[in-house]
C-alpha cells in the first residue's frame, strides 16, 4: 500500500506556514545576524580592493532579510561604491517580499538589485547556454543547498563565477546538531520525492575536501524551541513536526510506529536539552567560507 505521507514541500502554503512558525521559534536569525555583525566584516575585507563596482550573488535569498544586512556591512566597508546585488530565488512570493523590505530600507541608492526568478539549476543552465560567465566578488548560499540535485556539481558551478579576491559563504545545518541525528535515523522514513534532501556540514566538508577546495569552518550554536511538538492535537507543534521531518501532516500521515520514535528520539539528549520546562531542539548551524 502506498503511504499517505506527501512532501512539505509539494504544499508551498503549508511549507511557508511552517517556516515561518520555525523561524519564529528559533534563534535561526539571530544566530546568521551575530555572524554577520561580528564575522563579516573581517571576510570581506579584501573583496572590492581597487574595484569601480561590488558583483554579489545571492543564491536563494529568500525575503533578503540576511541579504540585506550582509549588503549593509560591504557597504560599510566600501562606502559610496556601487554594488551589483544579484538574487537567485525560485519563489514569486519570496522575491515580492524581499522587494518590498527594499522599498522600505534606506541608503540602498548605490545598490542595483536583479531578481532572477529561477532556482540555482535553472540559472546555471541559463548562463550556460547564453554562454555568460560573469565574475562575482562575493557569492552566498543561506540554508539553500537542501533544494540542489547535485550539490557537487552545484558547488563547482558557483565556484568557478569567483573573482580573484571574492569569497563564496555557505550556511547550512551543522554536522553536530539534532538535524544531524534526527535526519541520520529516519531520513530515509520521510517522503523526500526528489524535492528536498539532507546535507550537513559533515557531508559538506567531505565535498570540499574531495574536490580540493580551500575552506574556514564556523560554527554558530542555535536551538528551536519544540515544547508544542510533543502537546497532543496542537497547532503549531504540529506545523514544526512538518518543518523537522519535511512531511506534510506528519503527525496525522506518519506509520503510529515511525511517529512514536521520532517523538522518542526528538527528546533524547543527541537532538534536545530541556531547559526551563521547554524541549530545545539543536538547531546548530555551520558557516563555510570558500576561498577562489
């Protein structure tokens, strides 16, 4: 028989609803907004020397709000340059959104934005067959890899856009948080339909390696409050199970049995500490800096 269980992904609605509710019960954004205070700075020190013009590729950026803070600090490093601001995002609703926070943000008169409505495939595709190479100072990639067929070959793309002082930023879910653990035992139980898949920064790091790349490791501890998860017929825990485990309605689609261990294993030590009367789920993220 096949199973009920669906993708998150193939209900965009339910999968906004869903990441909304996440990053609202995590330190997602504010753990990215401390690196990019205190860390950026340092790494993109060197990026526009002697350049008329700043080329940045966002790779999945979302509604821009980390993009807009990372454009804010290479301002702050090149004062009065232009910057070329270029975003790669599948979503029509993500690109409007990011939009609108343009228009309400000031000092962005020096920034020229692009959106590319397409995912990172298509436009690597694009480029190629119009035979574009364009050289960018400063590539990022935020909790996107996830959504790559081939993340090798993705990797090798982007990399090979660098110029010669630019820097090409990675975050992702790191190799030592709950994602890790949860993802490691039951992945293979969710419904990815080729839609979505797991990638850390342990596997992350074996790429790299593997294809001789020169990288600096970050890591940035993180956590998501999960307490509603395991409140029986509630709402919002019920959205974050579908946000962990990638299902759409997993706590009503999931086998009883599949759905017992991963409520068990969600608050075991590998994945959660308890603090306050709250589950906290190891949201720990890695940041990988990749040198041209």
């Amino acid at each position: 028989m096949a199973s009920p269980m669906r993708s998150l992904l193939t209900d965009p609605d339910r999968y906004l609803q869903s990441f909304r509710l996440f990053l609202k019960n995590s330190t997602e954004h504010q753990c990215m907004q401390e690196f990019v205070e205190r860390q950026l700075p340092a790494l993109i020190a060197s990026i526009g020397n002697g350049k008329p013009a700043i080329n940045i590729l966002s790779v999945g950026g979302g509604a821009g709000e980390i993009d807009l803070l990372i454009l804010s600090k290479v301002q702050a490093k090149y004062p009065g340059i232009t910057i070329n601001n270029d975003v790669i995002e599948p979503s029509a609703d993500q690109i409007l959104k990011y939009k609108d926070r343009v228009a309400k943000t000031s000092n962005l008169e020096k920034v020229k934005f692009t959106w590319h409505e397409e995912t990172a495939y298509e436009y690597e595709s694009r480029m190629t067959a119009e035979k574009k190479s364009k050289k960018w100072d400063f590539i990022h990639m935020i909790q996107m890899l996830y959504y790559v067929k081939d993340v090798p070959a993705t990797i090798q793309y982007f990399h090979s856009l660098l110029d010669a002082q630019a820097k090409l930023l990675i975050i992702l879910v790191s190799g030592m948080s709950g994602w890790e653990t949860l993802w490691k035992k039951y992945g293979s139980s969710f419904p990815l339909d080729d839609l979505c898949s797991y990638i850390s920064s342990t596997n992350l790091k074996r790429i790299l390696d593997a294809a001789g790349l020169k990288y600096q490791l970050y890591e940035l501890p993180s956590y998501m409050d999960i307490t509603s998860c395991f409140i029986e017929g509630n709402k919002d825990g019920e959205l974050l199970l579908d946000f962990l485990t990638e299902t759409r309605e997993f706590s009503k689609t999931a086998p009883p049995e599949l759905k017992r261990q991963v409520m068990e294993e969600l608050r075991k030590p590998e994945c959660s500490e308890k603090r306050d009367g709250k589950v906290l789920f190891n949201n720990n993220l890695s940041v990988i800096v990749i040198e041209p």
